[in-house]
C-alpha cells in the first residue's frame, strides 16, 4: 500500500491489474519469434534473448510503454521500449484502471520521487493521455 499524494492510502490492486508471465521451459524456445522478456533482459539492454514462435494467450503479450515488475530477484519497476514480446514468468505487466490513472501516476511522482510539484504532474499526465 502506498499513501497517495491526498493523505488517502492507495492499495495496488485498486489501480491495476497485474498478469504474471507465462512460464517458459527451454523446450519452448527457438531461435524465431518473438522475444521472451526475462529478468536478465529488462537488467541489462545487451543480455540475449530466447525466442517463442508458438501462439499464446494475448494477456502474455508485452508492448513498448507497457509497464512491468520484476520480483523474482528483486522489486523494481521498468517500462518497456523494445519490441513486441512475451511476457516471462516472475514478471507482471500492470494494466492501470482507466479512471484510476492520475491516482496511480500522482502516487508514484509524489511518493517514489517525492517531487510535489503540481505542474510536473499535469505535464505528466498530458503526455500519457496524449500517449495513449
């Protein structure tokens, strides 16, 4: 739970869903397809992929601007910029509520960042609802 920037605590499952990857074993991978994202991959830019060319549920797909966590190794947050790709296990790809945007985006620029500024999160918000 985090505390959002009106003093009202804001549990994480009340601003997004989160889907956990699938679970790839190495006789799943080839050397087509489409990239599975792995821990190592989302740690370090370089690190090499393994490939799904099979067909999945779409709720396993990642696209750039999705954001994710790890929690595996360790709990961090990323947004992911390459191409499209499947999601691995201990990794979930958070799906934001809509209406619970702002919420969710004011709690992470007030709380992680601990900038209070009302402008940075109105140029924050306007690029994403651009953006999307």
């Amino acid at each position: 739970m985090s505390v959002g920037a009106n003093g009202v605590p804001t549990r994480m499952g009340d601003i997004a869903s989160y889907i956990n990857g699938a679970a790839f074993k190495p006789s799943d991978w080839s050397n087509a397809g489409k990239p599975i994202i792995r821990i190592q991959n989302l740690n370090d830019a370089s690190a090499p992929y393994n490939y799904f060319s099979g067909e999945l549920d779409k709720k396993y797909e990642v696209h750039t601007g999705d954001v994710l966590i790890s929690w595996a190794t360790h709990l961090e947050a990323y947004i992911w910029s390459g191409d499209d790709s499947w999601l691995n296990q201990h990794i979930f790809r958070v799906d934001f509520n809509k209406g619970d945007i702002k919420k969710a985006l004011r709690s992470v620029i007030w709380n992680k960042y601990k900038i209070h500024d009302n402008d940075v999160f109105n140029k924050a918000y306007n690029y994403i609802e651009e953006y999307y």
